[in-house]
C-alpha cells in the first residue's frame, strides 16, 4: 500500500535554518517595519530556492572542512586529501522513492580516488543500492561501479564505462526504488535493474529506511586498474561537487516501521511508486549494457562454481 500523500517538503522549507537566522540577526539592528519588508522577501526567497537545498536536506558527517556547501545550499562539494576524505548523508530516511542527484567528478588525474553516492540501512542485515565512481588517469575511463544489497548479502556487482566525460560536466545519477525493482540511471537512461524476485526466494529491499550517503575517499589499494595505479598526491585536494538534488520518496518519520510519508516535487503523483521499463527504455538499457557493461556478476561463471545466483537465471 502507498502511504498517505503529504505536503512535507513544503513545510520544512519554513524551518530552513539560514533564512531564521537571517531574520534574528536583521532584528537587533533594524526597525519593525524594515523586518516585515526583509522577512518577506526572505520568504519569498526560500520558496523560489527551495528545490534543492543541501542545508536543509543533508549534514556533513566527516573530514573536518573538506565538505562544503555553497551558493546559498545549492552547491554541495567533498574534497580528499592525503590526511583524510569527507562525506556527507541526508536527514532523512527513505522507504521507496525516485532519488536524483548531479555529480561533477574529480577532475584530471583521479586514479586512485573512489566518489560514493549510495543508499543504506543501518544494522547487521543491511540494505544498500550503491553507486561508486572509481577514478582514473587523465582521459582514461572512470569506471561506475554498482552494487544492491539486500538483509546483508551483496556480491551483486555490475560495472559500466560512461558514454561521456563525467568529470566535464554535472550529470544526473538517479535511483528508482519502488516495492517492484530497483531501476539505476544515469542522464535518465536505465544502466541496471534488480527486480523484486522474492518468489524465487531472493530477498528485496523493501522494509529498511535507507538514508543517501556519499564520500570521496582514497582506495587506490583496489580502485584503479585493480590497484595498480596509486594516488597521486601533488594532484591532490581532488574535489566533487554535487547540485540539483530531488527526492520524490517516501519518508520515514521516527522509529517505528509504519510512519512514512510520500512527496512527490510535481505535486500530481507518485508515478515512480509502480514505474517499469517501458520498451524503449528496455532498448536503451541494452544498448548500455552491450556497449558500456564490463563486469556482469551474473555472467561471472567462475566466480560462481556452484551455479549462478538465483536473481541471474532468467526466467
Ligand atoms: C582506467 O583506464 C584503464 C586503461 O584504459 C582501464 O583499463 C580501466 O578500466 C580504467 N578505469 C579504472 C577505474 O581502472
């Protein structure tokens, strides 16, 4: 069952912290009147900037400075030095949702450098829907890595090579997960799907909120060409930014596993809450994974003696 629509991201923008602290700052020095003059246009303001707003949607949980967010909440940037990394998860938690964010990726020589944006429950039986960004050297490939857990067991990897630069521009990097399928995208083409086949006895993510997580870190004993390639430090601080976050997704309030409430940006409806590949998108995510897909775990018969996993045999 969906659960009840709610206005919710319409009233947390009220609550925004910069804007509150604006006013009380603006009310020590100016007259009632300037006030009411100023508090309206910073009304309208959070409204007009409230698409994305980092301040509002995420906190920075490690690095010590190296996580920032800029332009007003509308730019978000991780950096990675050689003492340490950073990163960054939302206040929210998720059950269900279309989660879009653009990713700029470290630019030049980032081999070595490993840019997560994931998805994740908490516990020894955890969920988690990742996408990972292992850097490169300059004008070689990065390599977009992707993996779902599901209470705990993993080892589901998929590895693609993008069909454009991912460090020249921001590029959109979206997550459907719906009680169906997980669907990844990047730019608005299907990469991935994991469908729900628990009736074959393969275990879907689908009663742990999951909060978005992403750091940048250093992994150049695996990332880059299995290791080989190590991190160049007079490059470093390497730094990705992310812009243009959107989240129509369920919330999940409190502890107890029924309370969550459903937003969608459009106002209209929760279309992604029964979404599926219509066939053109079938057609563009073969393309991908004929053209771009290097590493299928599902095709990976040595890893797998005793037989494929149960999700891979078709049908
Ligand atoms: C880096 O470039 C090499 C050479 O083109 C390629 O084999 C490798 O898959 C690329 N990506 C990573 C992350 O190693």
């Amino acid at each position: 069952m969906l659960p009840h629509l709610s206005t919710y991201k319409y009233q947390s923008h009220f609550s925004s912290l910069p804007q509150t602290s604006l006013i009380l700052i603006f009310k020590s020095t100016m007259s009632s009147s300037t006030i009411i003059i100023l508090s309206a246009f910073l009304f309208s303001f959070s409204i007009a900037a409230s698409a994305a707003n980092f301040y509002q949607d995420f906190e920075i949980t490690w690095g010590d400075g190296r996580a920032k967010v800029l332009n007003n909440g509308d730019l978000l940037t991780l950096s990675l030095d050689q003492a340490s990394g950073s990163g960054f998860q939302s206040k929210n938690e998720y059950l269900f949702g279309k989660i879009d964010m653009q990713l700029k990726l470290v630019p030049g020589n980032s081999a070595g450098t490993v840019t997560a944006y994931y998805l994740s429950s908490k516990g020894s039986t955890w969920d988690e829907i990742d996408f990972e960004f292992l850097g490169n050297l300059s004008g070689d490939p990065y390599i977009l890595h992707t993996n779902v857990f599901s209470q705990g067991k993993g080892n589901r990897e998929q590895q693609f090579y993008l069909w454009f630069d991912p460090t020249a521009d921001f590029h959109t990097y979206s997550i459907l997960w719906n009680p169906q399928r997980i669907i990844f995208s990047v730019d608005g083409t299907p990469i991935r799907e994991f469908k729900n086949m628990e009736s074959k006895g393969v275990a879907f993510p689908k009663n742990q909120p999951m909060r978005i997580y992403s750091s940048l870190w250093n992994a150049d004993d695996w990332a880059t060409r299995g290791g080989l390639v190590k991190t160049d430090w007079s490059q470093a601080p390497f730094t990705a930014s992310y812009r243009n976050f959107n989240a129509d997704a369920c919330v999940h309030w409190g502890s107890s596993s029924s309370s969550s409430s459903c937003s969608s940006n459009s106002g209209s409806s929760n279309a992604w809450y029964t979404q599926e590949l219509d066939s053109t998108n079938q057609d563009r995510l073969s393309w991908v994974q004929k053209n771009y897909m290097i590493y299928n775990y599902c095709t990976d018969t040595k890893r797998f003696p005793q037989g494929l996993p149960q999700e891979c045999q078709s049908s």
